[in-house]
C-alpha cells in the first residue's frame, strides 16, 4: 500500500513536471512540438509571403536599378553623338602645316604643287590655320601672300566599287561648314604623317572600315598635289594642298557595309559620269562652286585612270 502511494506521487510529479518548462513556465497547451513551432512563427520575420515580399521588393528594386543606369548610358551616348560630333570644336584639331619656298608666287587654284616647293613647317589647330589662311595639306590654307606661304593639306578619297560607282556623303545640318551638303571622303592631314597613312585613317575614322581585305587598288591619281585656294565671307581663307586619292573596291557596293561618323546625314553610290552631270546641273547641292570645281577635277582625272 505505501510502495503504489509513493509510485502515485512520482507519476503526479512526473506529469506536472511535463506540463512546465526548465524554468518553471506553463508551456502552451498542445505539448512542446506546437510550442516550438508558436515560437518560430512568432520569433521569424520571414513568413512564406513576407518572403515572397522581400524578393518581389529586391527584383523592383534591381530592375529600377537597371533602368535608371540604361537611360544614363543612352543620355551621355545620344549626348556624344548629337552634340559632340556634329559641333566638335574643330580649332583643337591639329594638322600638318607646309610653307612654301621663298620666291615661289602663290600658285593658281587647281595647280599641281611638286613637293620640290613644300617644306613641313610644324602644326597648328584647324580653326587658326583657317583664319589665317596658312596652307594646310587635306583640306588647306595659307599665311600672308607677302610672306613665305605657309599652308596645311589632306586628301579627298574616290572610293570607288568594282562597278564603277563613287561614294557621296551628305554632311549634317549642323555643322559650319557647308552644312547639308553632298562631298567626297576628306580628311586632314597629320604633321609627319604620309598620304596613304592618312588615307587609310580617314577611312577608318569617317566609314568605320579601312576596307583592307576588299581594296582592289589603293593609290594616288595625280602626280602632285593640287592646290586649292577659297576666300569665305567671315574671313577664313583656304590655301590647301589636296591629295587626289582612288580606293578601287573588289566588291559592288550592295555587299560594302560602312558606319559613317556623326557628321555624315545620309550617304549613296553613284555612277561618277552621273555625279558629274549631277554637280553641272544641281550644284547647290554641293558646297560652292571653288569646291565643285576641286570635285570635277578629280572625278575627271578618276575617269582617265580608270579608263571609262
């Protein structure tokens, strides 16, 4: 009798102790699984929906993220090529200046000019060489006629296709000089560099390609280069010393792709006896009539070379 007492009261302890915790709290009815489970919930920020709020928040916030540096990107892109290009501040350019022998007379628009007469003389910013009127090889000018002329050059390129039809550009509309208008490929030319050098960089730097694997023929058309001269209404004189450049493609020009630069509006291929037609009979499509005559000369001598 006094043994099934004691075991009673060991099982009544037993079980009152299973009813509390380690530090005497009443745990919540339903036993210690759901108690631990109450706990996680109510301790856990982190619900099956509050996850699924939180990773909804990130994704938002990841692709505003996104968003805002696209259009950042595009903003200083369109930036670059509206504003940058078509205005690019010229007069930092700097370009190859020549001066020409003491005792020479300045020559006639149009002459050939043997390098015998041509003397490097240094470089100088596009804008001062223009205002000054020094001569310049590419597109080139010329000091004080009094004086030794000093004057930069470039060259004009005839690219031409394997059915005989010449690239044209059309410049924007918002450049200075000769905005809107239809030319050849020109570029300036660098204090030391060679005219095929140059010409290799300007096809590179205005059509986006050198053209090295379809070149056909890559080589001057004129012994010497000719030699422009413009007077302009605002004071700027051109004296330049233009090479007359041919690049003879392989390929017909539905199979050239080029990227032209900001400055280029729009671009087309020409048969060359039809650009010539169209410079005699719409020549305000072109820039003026000194630079029409610069293109006829050496569209004619494209045709001698080529035999057409």
């Amino acid at each position: 009798m006094h043994d099934a007492l004691q075991l009673t009261r060991r099982t009544s302890r037993s079980n009152h102790c299973a009813q509390t915790t380690c530090h005497g709290h009443h745990r919540p009815p339903g036993g210690p699984d759901r108690a631990s489970s109450a706990l996680r919930h109510e301790g856990s920020p982190s619900t099956p929906k509050l996850a699924m709020r939180a990773q909804s928040r990130k994704r938002t916030d990841v692709l505003w993220l996104i968003a805002a540096l696209s259009s950042a990107l595009f903003a200083c892109v369109f930036w670059h090529l509206d504003v940058i290009e078509p205005t690019k501040p010229a007069h930092k350019e700097e370009i190859g200046v020549y001066q020409l022998a003491n005792g020479v007379n300045e020559p006639n628009h149009l002459s050939l000019i043997p390098s015998r007469y041509l003397f490097p003389n240094g470089s100088m910013p596009i804008h001062q060489a223009h205002t000054l009127g020094l001569p310049h090889r590419g597109k080139f000018c010329v000091h004080d006629c009094e004086r030794a002329l000093t004057m930069a050059s470039g060259v004009w390129i005839h690219l031409v296709d394997k059915d005989g039809k010449i690239l044209v550009l059309k410049r924007t509309s918002a450049l200075k000089t000769c905005p809107g208008k239809w030319g050849c490929v020109g570029e300036h030319q660098k204090e030391g560099e060679d005219p095929k050098t140059l010409v290799d960089r300007a096809l590179l730097e205005e059509l986006g390609t050198n053209f090295r694997d379809k070149v056909k023929r890559h080589t001057n058309i004129t012994s010497n280069p000719v030699w422009y001269f413009r007077q302009y209404n605002d004071g700027r004189r051109d004296r330049q010393l233009t090479w007359m450049w041919l690049v003879q493609l392989k390929d017909a020009a539905s199979r050239v792709t080029i990227y032209p630069d900001a400055e280029v509006d729009e671009y087309k291929w020409v048969p060359i006896k039809e650009l010539i037609r169209w410079i005699e009979t719409t020549d305000s499509d072109f820039c003026h009539e000194t630079v029409t005559s610069l293109m006829k000369f050496g569209l004619n001598r494209l045709l001698e070379v080529l035999q057409m």
